[in-house]
C-alpha cells in the first residue's frame, strides 16, 4: 500500500511543474495551423451533414472571409477583402493601443459563423472547446477577453450580409422534376432524385455583378438527327465509355466528388459520403499554403480568395444549368442507343449544361495561380482519407483541365459542356481576382 502512495504521488507530480501545483500549460500550436484545423473540422462537419456543393460554397464562404476579416489586422498591409465586396459594408475594427491575438479572434469569427451555418454543431463546440483553453492557458484574461470579443464581432458583421444573401427565400421552394419536353432535363437513374438547388442562381454573388455576367452559348439543340451535333456528342459520351482506359478511370474516380453517392446492393441501400468538389479545392488550397510555409494571414486570405470564387462560380454555372435545362447523357441514351447503359459515375441530380465541377474548379485555379504561382507542382492528398487516392499535378490549371475531362470521361457531362463551364470559371476567377485590391 505505501508503495502504490508513492506511485500517486509520484504520477501526480508529473502532471505539476516541479511538483510546485501548478499544471502545466498546453502548448501553443502555430498560428497558420489553427486556421488550417479550423478548416479541416469545418470540411468534417460538411460531409458530415451531406450539404449540397453550392450549400457548401457558401458555407467555406462566410467562415472563410470572417477568419480573414479578424486576422488581417496582424498585418495592416493586408486590405479588407469584405469591404470590397457586395453589400457586406466596413467591418469593424479592433481597438487601438491594446493587446490582441488576432489568430484567437478569429477561431471565434470562424466559429460563430459557422454556427449558424451547419447543424452539428456539438461537434464543433467540442473542438473549439480544445482551442480555447489552449489560448486561455497562453493569454492573460484580459487579452483572451478582448480577442474573443473582437471575433464575435467580425463573426457577427459576416452573418448579418448572410441574412441578406437570398438563401432563405430559396428554402422551402417546390421541388423541381423538370420535364418531357425533347432535350429537356428530367430525373435520372439509378434514384431519379428531384433537381438540386434549382434558385441558386438567384442568390446574390459575392464579388461578380450578377450571375449572368458570364453568359455562355446555348448547347447543341435537340435533334434526332445522326448528323446533328447533338446526336453526335451523345454518341461521344457512349462510345467513351465503351473504350474507357484504366488511366480515364482513374482520374473519373479521383475527381468525383459526390458528397452523397447512394449505393445499392440487391434490396439494399447505403450511402458514401466524401468532400464535395468546392471541398476538394479547399484541400488544394491548405496543400499550397502548406508547401509555401504560408503565414497565418497569407493562410486565411487564400481559404477566403477561393471560397469567394467557388461561391461564385456555383452562382453562375448554376444560372445557365436551370436557365438551359439541358438533359442528362444517361437519360438520351437510355432513350435512343441502349436501354441498359449507366455512365461510369453516378449522375448529379440536376440539369446537365455546363459542367458545375469544370466551373468552379476553373475558378478556384485561376485564383490560386495568382496566388502562388505557376507551374506550381503539389501532390494532391485532398481526397486521400477519403477514397484513398492522390495524385500529382503541375500546375493548378492542369490540375482544374482534368477536373473537367473526368466529367466526360465518367460519363455523365458531354464534352461541350465541360469545355463551357471551365470557360466561364476562368472568366469568373480572373474578374474576382482583377477586382480586388488585396494590399495597401
């Protein structure tokens, strides 16, 4: 028994300084990798509650930019990005003459925004929890005080250009089955699931004019026709599939992206989860700050510059997809060449022109080009915990071309319309770019 005494006591003074009863502090980690985890508990959280890719964007959005609004005062070179966007007005500034941690507020801007943006969010409390006492037990309590203040603050200015943004009045909308008419979109197998987000393009943009600022050309129209355009693009897409190499499916399968591909085995049916294809960019965006050894504030400044591009771009591609209502590859070649062929991937539920993936993915290179450089060569790990893949690029722009030829490759886009949607996200990456003023 007087051994095992010794043995407490002896365990409890390696959890006190010296045995002097004081415990001992959680270290503090590097700021660039607090907003990195914040991100990554964020994305978690997004696969978690199976959010639609526009929901997301707008998601990755607003927390982004009020990371960034509260961290940039580290560095006053750095300009307000939010000031210069749409609606969003002059953020509100810290106090001059006092101690702040602008990394700590933040977090708190983060997460008070994501709050009101996700559903489980327990599980981000418990997260943050781990945050805030790594801080508490860093910063004396009126620093620690002040800076989660602050972050609320910014967190709050971002919900209020939240409230504002149309996304409420597109809740709630009938559900949208498209129709018969020839060439027209309309559910499609194996679930014949209702059209996704069909008002997105209503809501209202974060840097862009409107989202029809980047019109695209009508896709070929419906013809029955062996010598039409049309007939011949959906002859592609089924003859593609038919001489697919292992190198086309792979990458089909690489940049899939489905957050909720359901799954069915004989009477049963389960779904995969995985990041969406907004979330696959934001992992590029944390591999290139990573390999950069980006500081905090140059961190939140690209999760911002990207969000703002993805939501955007979605914004855009989305108005020309239910503005053209364009039909599915799946559901004319069921009709017309072969009542038993499914493509490769699962085919999104919503109307096919142009390719969203192309779009967005075209916008997030474009973007992250100007930030980084190019010819910026990374490995992509973004979706390794995921599906257990990765692969190496050389550039972001190569990266965003092979994004779009996976959509046709996999058989649910027509080439046309991968082409069209990396046009328009090109478009939309270089105006959001151009328009900002990023430095003093």
């Amino acid at each position: 028994m007087r051994l095992f005494r010794i043995f407490l006591a002896a365990a409890s003074c390696a959890l006190m300084l010296g045995c002097g009863g004081k415990p001992k502090k959680i270290p503090l980690i590097k700021d660039a990798d607090v907003i990195h985890n914040n991100v990554d508990q964020l994305t978690q959280v997004i696969i978690y509650d199976v959010f639609t890719p526009p929901v997301a964007s707008r998601i990755y959005g607003y927390t982004s930019l009020a990371a960034y609004e509260a961290l940039r005062y580290e560095k006053p070179e750095y300009n307000s990005i939010t000031a210069q966007l749409k609606a969003f007005g002059q953020p509100p500034q810290p106090q001059k003459g006092v101690k702040y941690n602008y990394t700590l507020a933040a977090t708190n801007a983060f997460f008070t925004v994501a709050h009101k943006v996700t559903f489980s969010i327990d599980s981000l409390k418990k997260y943050e929890a781990k945050v805030y006492a790594m801080y508490k037990d860093n910063l004396d309590d009126s620093t620690y005080a002040r800076s989660m203040a602050f972050g609320e603050k910014i967190g709050k200015y971002i919900l209020k250009r939240a409230s504002v943004d149309n996304y409420p009045q597109t809740r709630g909308k009938p559900r949208f089955l498209g129709n018969d008419n020839p060439g027209n979109w309309h559910p499609t197998p194996p679930d014949y699931l209702d059209g996704v987000e069909f008002c997105w393009g209503t809501m209202h943009t974060f840097a862009v004019d409107t989202s029809t600022m980047f019109a695209l050309p009508p896709p070929p129209a419906f013809s029955e026709s062996k010598d039409s355009q049309y007939f011949k693009q959906t002859m592609e897409v089924y003859n593609q599939s038919k001489n697919i190499t292992p190198e086309q499916k792979t990458i089909a399968r690489f940049w899939d992206d489905n957050p909720f591909v359901i799954e069915h085995n004989g009477h049963m049916m389960f779904a995969n989860k995985k990041i969406t294809p907004g979330g696959h960019w934001i992992g590029i965006t944390a591999i290139a700050c990573k390999q950069t050894h980006a500081d905090e504030v140059k961190t939140a400044q690209a999760y911002a510059l990207t969000s703002i591009a993805l939501f955007d771009a979605f914004i855009c591609g989305w108005q020309v997809k239910y503005e053209t209502n364009y039909i599915r590859p799946v559901t004319i070649i069921n009709d017309k060449i072969d009542h038993d062929w499914l493509p490769m991937l699962q085919t999104p539920p919503f109307p096919e022109y142009p390719s969203g993936h192309s779009d967005i993915s075209g916008a997030s290179a474009v973007v992250l080009t100007h930030l980084f450089g190019d010819n910026f060569a990374y490995q992509d790990t973004s979706d390794l915990r995921y599906i257990g893949m990765q692969r190496h690029f050389d550039s972001f722009l190569k990266a965003a071309d092979e994004t779009s030829v996976s959509r046709f490759y996999g058989g649910i886009h027509f080439r046309n319309s991968v082409n069209q949607g990396a046009v328009q996200g090109r478009q939309v990456g270089e105006y959001i770019w151009k328009k900002l003023k990023l430095k003093k």
